[in-house]
C-alpha cells in the first residue's frame, strides 16, 4: 500500500501493526511528529510487554482445554490493560492538574476457544437466567392461587421471594457446574499458561476481575500476530 516517506513512523511496529493505508491512518491527522513519535515510544513499550509466545493464544487448537486439546471454533475476545506506558490526563473531565491513568496499554486480547469450551461459557449463563426464570415463573403462578391474589400487598411479597430464590439457586448451580467443568475448561482468561505470564507481568482484565472471565466470541481475531509486526520491525533494523 501506498505509504507517506515523510511520516516519522512509516515501517515502524506502530506502522506495520496498524497497518492501514496513511489516508485511514489515526497518525496521519496528528498535529505535529512528536505526537507521533510518542505514539511509536508508547507502543514499543506496549510490544516489550508482551511475552514471546503471545500468538499461540490464535493458534489452531483451543486454549481453554485443560487435557487434550480440541480444534479452534472461535475466538474468545477479552480486552486486557497494563499500566505502562505512563500517561496522565488532567483529574477533572481532562483538565486540571494531570495525574496518572490505570491504563497505558489496551489490547483487545483474542483466544481460540472450541465448541465444547464455548457451550460451558454458555451454559453457565444459561443456568443463571434459567433459575431465575423458574423461579420467577412459579412465582406469579402462587399469585394466582385465590388465598394470595385477594391480599393487595401479598402478590408483590411472593414475585420478590421468587427472584431472589431464582438468583440464590442461579449462583449455587452455577458454582456446582464451573466446579464440575473446571477439571476440562479454563474459565478465567488468567489460568491460560500465556495468560498467566502476562498477569506476573502486571497485565489486568479490563471488565471484571472474577473467578469466570466475561468473554465477547468472533470468528475472527481482533488481534493481529504481534510475531509479524516484530519479525518486520527486526528485518528493517538489519
């Protein structure tokens, strides 16, 4: 693709990452080269962070087995965060006196995950909404019984009860499954070997930080391999 010579970060890691024609590129519009130069020292901060063998994440076999492993169906997507490299931003709506942000590196982290792996995702918030629709449902059917719908107040008492029994019995088997599926599936994104090096490494979850992950899934990685952009990056220096 056509590239602009005089953009302080054409064949860069940042260029090669992004890896946009210049006119669909965020640097392009920025006001001056140090913007862009910082961007391109940011980056490669973000890139050291990073462990060698990240692009097994997208590998063909699912990384959520915990013995034999299956075949990627799709990727579980989960952004992930570091505070490095250092950036600040005023305190108040971006104004004021500047202070340090929790996040200096964002990376919307793709895994390869199977069926079998994904349908446990599944069934664990099916459980959740199946209990408290149950529940729910035996509740307004008691509301019908004439002894309670001709109390005004009572109806209400008994829809409550029901909810929270449904969400009482949503999350004890709820724990019951991930506790009987946790010896074949991996639930939090950090208990993945690759995961886990980048947890040590100070890498945090963006969403949650609970025993199960909250995944979004995609046929397609929303991460390109970051060995591409360094074997590229390491040519261009030879």
């Amino acid at each position: 693709m056509p590239k602009n010579e005089k953009c302080v970060v054409t064949d860069t890691t940042v260029c090669k990452f992004i890896d946009k024609d210049c006119k669909d590129c965020f640097i392009n519009n920025m006001k001056d080269e140090q913007s862009a130069q910082k961007t391109l020292e940011d980056f490669e901060v973000t890139l050291s962070l990073l462990p060698d063998d990240i692009d097994e994440l997208q590998g063909d076999e699912c990384c959520f087995c915990i013995s034999k492993k299956q075949k990627r169906a799709k990727y579980a997507i989960v952004d992930i965060g570091h505070s490095e490299p250092e950036t600040t931003r005023g305190a108040i709506f971006g104004f004021g006196k500047k202070v340090r942000q929790r996040i200096g590196s964002l990376l919307p982290l793709s895994i390869s995950i199977c069926k079998k792996c994904r349908g446990a995702f599944w069934m664990l918030d099916i459980i959740k909404w199946a209990s408290l629709l149950f529940f729910g449902s035996v509740a307004i059917g008691i509301c019908f019984i004439p002894a309670v719908n001709e109390n005004p107040v009572l109806p209400y008492g008994v829809v409550m009860i029901g909810i929270v029994i449904g969400y009482i019995m949503g999350k004890v088997l709820s724990t019951l499954y991930l506790k009987a599926k946790g010896r074949q599936t991996r639930f939090n994104v950090f208990d993945i070997p690759v995961c886990a090096k980048m947890k040590e490494n100070g890498w945090f979850t963006i969403q949650d930080n609970s025993e199960v992950t909250h995944f979004l899934f995609s046929r397609k990685p929303m991460l390109r391999r970051i060995s591409d952009v360094r074997e590229c990056t390491s040519a261009d220096r030879d």
